[in-house]
C-alpha cells in the first residue's frame, strides 16, 4: 500500500518508519521534601492565628504559654513564626509549579526494506 502526500509517494507496507525527537521536561515534584506531622500542625496553627487577626510576635507568645516547642525544642520567638509561614509558602508555591515541556530535533526517516533486501 501506498499513499501520496505533497512530496511525493510514502511506503506503508515493505518500509520501516521511525520518529524520533528530544523531550525536555522538568518536574517540580522531583525534589519535594515532606513536612513532619508536627512541621503541618504548627504552621496550621500559625495561619489561623494570622487570620484571626494576630501577629507573629502575639502567636510566638500563644505557643510558648500553650507549651510548643519549635521543631529543635527551643522556645518560639517571633522570627520562628514568621520563618515557619514563610518557608511554607515558597514550598507549596515552588512544589505546585508547572513548566512547559519541550520538543525538539523531531525527525522522520523511512526506510524501504525492498532496497535493503534486494
């Protein structure tokens, strides 16, 4: 079977096609590092005292007088909540991005087996 195109006749049958191409591709996901149980549950804590109105300073305090350490054991001052909150939100913002993919070097060759076998 044959089929004609703009540049002439291609061979279906008795031929061999290949396609081939580079695929440049990046994965945010790649590198994702997970927060700890306890990582989540402060800065949870720390959006929703934010949202109600306080600040870091005010949160820092909340924590140490309910009994929260950070995360190495130390007591909270107002740099670690602020730190928490946004070292979170580059990672989300840096772990949900998405980049094109690319292809290039796409090539065609077709090889009629009716030349090479005969």
């Amino acid at each position: 079977m044959t089929e004609s195109g703009g540049g002439g006749a291609v061979l279906i049958n008795n031929s061999d096609v290949f396609f081939s191409f580079d695929l440049t591709t990046r994965s945010s996901s790649l590198n994702k590092q997970n927060y700890t149980d306890y990582q989540q549950f402060l800065y949870d804590i720390i959006s929703q005292k934010l949202d109600k109105g306080m600040n870091y300073k005010e949160i820092a305090e909340w924590l140490n007088d309910n009994g929260y350490k950070t995360v190495r054991g130390s007591k909270f001052k107002n740099n670690h909540t602020h730190s928490i909150v946004k070292k979170k939100r580059l990672s989300n913002h840096r772990h949900t991005k998405t980049y094109p993919s690319e292809l290039s070097n796409c090539s065609l060759e077709i090889y009629d087996k009716r030349l090479i076998n005969a």
